[in-house]
C-alpha cells in the first residue's frame, strides 16, 4: 500500500511531504485548493500519461517521490523481477521532470522507463472517478473484472491450452495440405523423372569412373603399342636375358672371386625379381587395353545420358542418386497424403472439441459469475437510494479466442422498463459515482493490500446518500487503503485519517499545502464543509455528530 508522497516543485505545489496510513485516508479544502495536483503528482511518478506543464513556475525541474510496502505475494515482485530491478518489502518510485519536458524515473535507485512504471502501477493503484476510463468504465476490462470477481483461472487456463492444440493442429493440418496440392502440381513431372532415373540408375562415382575409362579407350591403341614395345624390351630378348647372362657370368667367378661379389649378385637378384614384377603389371595393363570398339560407344552413350539428366535437373553427376531418392520420397508422400490428411482432419476435429467443451465450461463460469455479480451489486445499491435501478453483465458471443468466445459489458438501466446502456452513457453523473462505488464494494470482497483512489466520487449526492457512500468507502478500506477526495461531510467524518488540502499566496506566488487534521481540527473542517465560509457552532454541533456517528 501506498506509505508516502515527496512532493517538489511541481505546479503550485513548493514542497509537500505525505504520510498515508491504512484504512480510509480523506482528502479535503476548497473548490481550487489544489486537491488535483495530488493526483496529478501521484499519477506522474507512476507513469500515468498526464498533462505536461507539471513544472512549479520558475522552478528548473519538478521532482516526486512514493514509496509503497509490498506483502510477500505483492504482483509488483513479478513486475520488478521481470524488469531485472531490485525486489524489497519497500518499493520507493522516483520520477523528475525538467521544465524542457524530460523525464526521468528510478525504481529502487535504479533508473527504468515509463513503460516499468505503468506495469507497476497497475499493481499498486487503482483510480476511480466519474470520468475513469482506465477502469470500471472500460468496457475492454469488464471480462477480466468479470473474472477475476468469479476466479475462473481453472477454466481459462483449460480454453488457453485447448485454443493453443486447435491452433497447432490447424496449422499442421493446413501445412500438410499446401505440401499435397504443392506435390500433386507436379505429380506427373515427378512419376517420369523417377522413371527416367530409375530406368538410367546412377550411380555415385560412375560419371568420373566412365570418363576415366573412355579416355583411356580413346587412346588405348597408341599406349597399348608403346606397352608392348616397353613389355619386349623387358622380356627374354631384351632386359630379362641380359640379367640372366650377367647373373651367370657373375655366379661362374664367384668362388675365384673371395666373397666380393656377393653383394653385386643379391642386388641383380633383387633387380630381376622387381623387373619380372613390373612385366607383370604391363602384362595386365596390356590386357586392360584389350576392348570391344563397341565398348567405347556404349561407354560414351552412358556418360552422356549421366552427364544429360544432371544438367536437366540442376544437380551434380554424382547427387542423380540422391535427387532420385527426394523425388521418389514426394511421390511416397503424396499416395500416403491422403491418409495422413484423414488424421490430420480428425485431429483438428479432436481438437476443435475440446475447445469447444473448455469454452462451454468458460462461460458457464462467467454467467454464473454474472448473476452473482448483477446480486452482489444489486444489493449494494439499495442503501445508495438506488433500489430501482437495475444493472446487469451482459455476455455475448464474441469470435473465438484464448480467452474463451464471450463479451462481458457491464449495463445499467436507472429506472424500471428504461433501456439498459453502458455505465457511463446511461448514468449521470451521481448516478454513476454510486454504480461504480457498489461495483467496486463487490469486487475488492476478500481481497486485501489494495490502494484505492476515488476522485470526488460522492459528486452529485448528500444526505443519507452520502452517508451511504462514505461508509461503503469505509467497508472498502476495512481490508485495504483508500484515498477519498471528497466535498461530502458525510464521507469526510468517516474517515480513519484526515488531510485538508489549503492554497495561500505569498508575495504574489501561489502554493498549496496538505495539513494532517487532529480531532479538533476535523471538527472546524467538517463544521466547514456542512456550513461554508462561516463556521457557527451549530455546524460544529453537527460535525461532532456526524464524527461521532
């Protein structure tokens, strides 16, 4: 809840230091004293989008400080973790305008943006008034209210996961069904090109092993002649003879010759064994040589029609296998599509009934909610002088969506048989104070750590009314903080803590000041607001009753 307010130098306001308690806090003075610019103030160190001349004349910037207590389960703690900020039991907002316009916020020392505060705010303050478009009055807002009154987390959260399975099976479903058409486009394409690789079946490696070989059939005539050639050269005419005589010849003159040709003879043996070797290798090569003229065509017609398909279809000799592979796997695909589709369609069937169950269940909730809710504040009106007004939550069908199908407006008609309307277009302006006031009794039921502000919004009524005001305002701060700005005496003796609001000027500069008011100064301020400008002690007689009330 809301612990203080530091106010500097903005608009008439020189310097102000406010230390607000639990329970109903009231705010008091005269038409024009300056009860707005504590709201103003208020709203721009959280964030709130405001006027912009905030600046006190002659000031260079203006400065406002709040700090909060925040309870171990406070929503703020999540916004703060989110924002990578620290996270304490006391949260201290800092925010300063320059009198060129910019602004700057700190949130526990450290610097964050507008866009943090007003996270923030939303978990700390709320403001109501006659022309609050932020809350109640927002129509855009009334199924969360509606459901945060009736605490249908359960069964939004089953609509949530259905919504996002009926989503991903669509998705699916639709994707399988673009890639069907995609596939059956090409159908025709797809069975000849398989045909027609499958017919040719290529190989990896066969394009750069056929063109080895055709080169060397290409020339095979002119290297198989120089192979033989090389082949007698080696043979019993030529080399291998010779190293047969020598081998003799030393063989003969080795025992005359005391061991020194030994190693000459075992380098000859090894000579003649690597020369019988290589006749060897020439002996296959030779024989390698040896083809069929019609080998070569065949050869080239192969490596051609390799060489054909690839530039057909873009790809590298050696990737026609592969590529034959992906294209028979579309052709797999789409003669098991229909099939997969069949599942595909019953899954989002399976899916869109789940979600139609879990939407069902959802609004339910909500018209049960509703009827609670229409009771609650039905009830709450009657002491308000209101029992023939009738307002009612509306649900209607809305498309489809995460959070359920369902619109929720709340309606009021103001007296029997008259047309119901939204809030803030049927009501007046007293009228509408007090919707808002009984709506409000109803929601914050059970709840507790809220800061509640409501600007003036016992305009319009007095008497037993306003009385009636006061003490549902009261009800309200029981479990929780409230700030009223009020003209009524009825809502001002109610108060737990008292503040008059006061403008003086001094030396031609206007200021206003916030007075915290003892129990003979509430007295003399409700006597005031009873009787006016003049205080007589007939207005204190009846300010002592309503206080003592």
């Amino acid at each position: 809840m809301l612990r203080g307010l530091d106010i500097s130098d903005m608009l008439i306001i020189e310097r102000l230091e406010l230390n607000f308690q639990p329970g109903l806090n009231v705010l008091t003075g005269e038409t024009g004293a300056g009860k707005s610019i504590l709201l103003d103030s208020l709203g721009f160190v959280l964030g709130w989008r405001g006027r912009a001349d905030l600046v006190r004349q002659g000031a260079e910037q203006g400065e406002v400080t709040a700090w909060f207590d925040l309870s171990a389960d406070h929503p703020a703690r999540a916004v703060l973790e989110e924002a990578g900020l620290p996270v304490s039991d006391e949260l201290i907002l800092r925010r300063i305008n320059t009198v060129d316009g910019r602004k700057t916020a700190w949130v526990n020392d450290r610097r964050c943006s507008g866009e943090v505060l007003r996270a923030l705010s939303e978990t700390l303050v709320e403001l109501h008034g006659q022309h609050d478009d932020r809350g109640l009055l927002n129509p855009r807002g009334h199924r969360t209210i509606l459901d945060a009154f009736g605490e249908t987390d359960k069964a939004r959260a089953a609509v949530r996961a259905a919504w996002s399975e009926m989503a991903r099976t669509r998705k699916a479903q639709a994707a399988a069904a673009k890639a069907q058409d995609e596939i059956r486009a090409e159908e025709e394409f797809l069975r000849y090109a398989v045909a027609e690789l499958d017919k040719l079946n290529p190989e990896e490696g066969e394009e750069a092993a056929l063109d080895t070989k055709r080169r060397m059939m290409q020339s095979a005539e002119k290297i198989r002649a120089d192979v033989v050639n090389a082949y007698e050269a080696m043979g019993q005419s030529g080399a291998e003879a010779q190293l047969a005589d020598a081998f003799r010849w030393l063989d003969g003159a080795a025992a005359r010759a005391d061991g020194t040709l030994e190693e000459p003879m075992a380098a000859l043996n090894r000579a003649m064994i690597e020369l019988d070797s290589a006749m060897e290798g020439v002996v296959t090569a030779i024989e390698a040589m040896s083809f069929d003229p019609h080998e070569l065509e065949d050869t080239e017609e192969r490596l051609f029609a390799i060489r054909g398909l690839a530039r057909k279809h873009e790809v590298q000799p050696d990737e026609l296998a592969g590529f034959a592979d992906t294209l028979r796997n579309k052709l797999d695909a789409l003669d098991a599509g229909e099939a997969e589709q069949a599942k595909l369609v019953a899954a989002v069937k399976a899916a869109e009934a789940t979600y139609e169950t879990a939407a069902a269940a959802l609004t339910a909730a909500r018209v049960k909610a509703a009827a609670k809710l229409d009771k609650a504040v039905s009830g709450e009106l009657a002491p308000l002088k209101m029992e023939r007004a009738v307002f009612e939550t509306q649900i209607t069908p809305e498309a489809e969506g995460p959070e359920g199908r369902d619109a929720v407006s709340f309606t009021v008609a103001t007296n029997p048989g008259a047309p119901a309307g939204p809030l803030n277009k049927i009501a007046s302006g007293g009228e509408l104070s007090r919707f808002l006031l009984a709506l409000k009794v109803c929601l914050t039921q059970g709840q507790s750590g809220l800061t509640l502000i409501f600007d003036e919004i016992d305009r319009g009524v007095g008497g037993a009314t306003a009385d009636a005001v006061g003490r549902r305002l009261a009800k309200i701060a029981d479990e929780g903080q409230v700030l009223v700005v009020t003209h009524s005496p009825q809502v001002a003796a109610l108060g737990a803590h008292h503040w008059r609001v006061e403008k003086s000027v001094t030396k031609g500069m206007t200021t206003t000041n916030v007075v915290p008011l003892d129990a003979g100064q509430r007295v003399d301020e409700v006597a005031r607001m009873v009787a006016g400008d003049t205080i007589t002690e007939a207005a204190r007689e009846a300010a002592r009753a309503l206080l003592s009330a």
